[in-house]
C-alpha cells in the first residue's frame, strides 16, 4: 500500500519534476512486498494483502522497467503512466471487490488520456468497453448468485479483450506509447483474467469463447504488417488460452498470467527499440543481439518452447483439456500453428541482411525471467 501511495504522490510530483518522479516511483517497489489493514471504521477494513504474492512481483518488474523506459515521455504521460500502475498493483493486492472496482476504476482514467493525445476514436473506443465492463462488474460483485457472477465474468472477459469482445485491443495499443503499450498488453488484460479467477464462480463459460479468441487472434497477427498491432492480436490469442486456463485448469492461470506477461512486455519493448529506428512493420530489417535474444526467447515462450515458463504454463493446460474436453484439447493445439508463423514474421527481421543497428539491455531483462530456474516463480 506504501508503494501505491508513492505512486499517486509522484504522479502529482510529475508535472513539475517528471524525472525524479520517475525514480520515485521506481524506488517505490521496494515496499510493493509490505501488506497493509487499516479499520476506519467500524467493520469497514482497507488493507492490501495480495492473494499471489508471484504475480505482484511480476508485475513490479515490469512496472519499474516501464518507468525507466518512459524517460521519453511528456510529464503527463508519465504522471498517467504513474496512476495507470498505482490502479494494477492496487487491483492485485486488493482484498475486498469493493477496493478491487476502485483499483479498476483508477485504471482506465489515464489510460483513456493518454490515448486522447494520441488518437480521439481509440481513446473512446477503449472508455466504451472499459466503462461497459466495470457496470457489469459491478453489478455481478453487488447481485451476487449465478447471475451476477456470469455478468462479473463477461465484463473481466471484456477486459481481457477476448473475442468478440476485442476490438478495443489492436487499436488501443498501437496508438500508445511504449511504455503504455507494454503495460496494456502485459498486466491491464491480466488484470481481467485475474479478476475472474477471484471472484467469478461461472469461469467455464469462457471455454469456446477462449478457443474461438486463441485461434482468431493468432491468425490476425499472421496478416498484420504493423507490429504493435501484430502484438496486439497475439495478446488477444494469448487471453483465448488464458481464458480456457480459467474454464478447464484455473490453477495454471497465475503461471500463464505471469509468462504472458514477461514475455509480450518484453516484445513491446523490442519493438519500441525498432520504432525507434524507423522499423514499424514486419517488413523492416534490424541489427541487435540483445534485441534478438530478447525477441527470441520471449516468442518462444509464447509458443510453448520447452523449457520455458510459456511451456510449463501451455502444458499444464493442454493435460488440464486432455482429461477433460479432448475435442477443446484439439483446437487449443490448432491454435498453435498460426502462433509458430507470426513468431517466426517476428523473428526473421533479425536474419534479414541490411537494417539499422540498435541495442538494448531492457528487453533483455524480463526475458531472461522466462528461462527455467532463474526465479523459483510460485502459483501461490
């Protein structure tokens, strides 16, 4: 709770002193493990104590990592990029919904924005889906029963930007900057799969909407040229499998959740780095070792490559599907074979000849989480 007042503080301190906001709040992470409760009044608790302590961890990595990278931004996109974690981390550590719609709330605000600077019809589109997600929310988590959980459970799936709830997704993230990007496509869709995993009773009925948004966004990214919005589309592939992992094997959520995430913030960092250079579409070519190890391993991941935390994560599904839906089982590996091809788009812009070089250690750096045995990561 420490590190999410600091946070709000330094989203203030932007606009005067954007840099040394920027730090603060990076320095800020080191109280990120410190619980908090707090009895204002009588029966009416506000504490933070995260359910997975794993997935705060995760998150702060990538947090922090965003904030170094966005020492390009204007002092407000920083002041929103701020908030915009203040309301994740204060979502994944909070422990009642009615702090958790609070949290939710905080984050659409900068987001929308920061994308209104950038692009009026995205800005509106994702406020439209985001604000139609939490009424549903909020009525599921004050309904109660059956019904208010399925409510509950399509507004988080709207968050998640499954299919058919999925427009928002590729337009959103392009038309953001890096950091923004990174953190939307990493940890603000997670934080609907998260939601769901906590406080929905009804996660099955997202099984073939998470098949049909596996196979449907896979295939998107092999015919997009554009990479943030190839990314995007592999995002909303990668919320089809976490939604299946929801439906058929929820104690493989909080793994896939954090190999998703280090692996697709990793790959918009990357191409951060390209755009950087004048490389916006698969077509480009670029020289990096850093760069392609990053790109390479993160891709992997995502495609289920043992041994990587993407693999322990897939493969813990697929068994999960295998015993109990073989025909779910089926097309779960379909979706795989649209996921070997845009990797591979991806991936062959290093082995092309020609293109600028560019080199960068941040990528880097949340790619190497992925590999086995460099943090014991927990699904508790």
């Amino acid at each position: 709770m420490i590190t999410i007042g600091i946070l709000v503080v330094c989203a203030l301190l932007a606009y005067y002193y954007p840099h040394v906001a920027r730090w603060m709040g990076i320095l800020s992470f080191a109280f990120v493990g410190e619980n908090f409760y707090y009895e204002w009044l009588p029966g009416v608790v506000f504490s933070w104590n995260p359910y997975h302590q794993s997935i705060v961890f995760m998150a702060s990595i990538i947090a922090m990592t965003a904030l170094v990278y966005a020492k390009e931004l204007k002092k407000e996109q920083i002041s929103m990029l701020l908030l915009t974690l203040a309301g994740t981390i204060g979502f994944l550590g909070s422990s009642s919904p009615i702090q958790s719609f609070f949290f939710l709330e905080l984050i659409i605000f900068p987001i929308f924005f920061t994308i209104l600077g950038e692009d009026r019809t995205a800005a509106f589109k994702y406020f439209g889906f985001m604000q139609t997600a939490s009424i549903l929310v909020l009525a599921g988590l004050v309904g109660g029963g059956t019904i208010g959980s399925i409510l509950l459970t399509f507004g988080f799936a709207i968050k998640m930007g499954i299919f058919p709830f999925h427009s928002w997704v590729p337009d959103t993230h392009s038309q953001a900057p890096t950091p923004f990007s990174a953190i939307l496509s990493s940890l603000v869709v997670g934080v609907g799969a998260y939601g769901i995993l906590i406080y929905s009773s009804t996660p099955e009925i997202l099984l073939p909407f998470g098949i049909i948004s596996a196979i449907y966004g896979a295939a998107g990214a092999t015919g997009e040229h554009d990479l943030k919005r190839l990314l995007a589309y592999s995002t909303i592939s990668q919320m089809g499998f976490a939604a299946v992992a929801l439906a058929k094997a929820p104690e493989a959520v909080i793994i896939f959740l954090i190999a998703h995430s280090l692996a697709k913030a990793s790959l918009f960092f990357s191409v951060g780095e390209l755009i950087k250079k004048g490389v916006n579409t698969i077509y480009g070519a670029i020289k990096s070792k850093t760069i392609f190890f990053a790109t390479l391993v993160s891709g992997l991941s995502i495609l289920g490559f043992p041994p990587l935390l993407g693999f322990a994560a897939e493969f813990s599904i697929l068994i999960k599907l295998i015993n109990s839906s073989p025909l779910a089982a089926i097309f779960f590996l379909f979706a795989l074979f649209p996921t070997i091809l845009y990797i591979e788009r991806i991936i062959s812009m290093f082995i092309r000849k020609g293109g600028s070089e560019a080199e960068s250690a941040l990528p880097l750096i949340i790619a190497i989480l992925l590999l086995p045995g460099v943090i014991p990561w927990m699904s508790s």
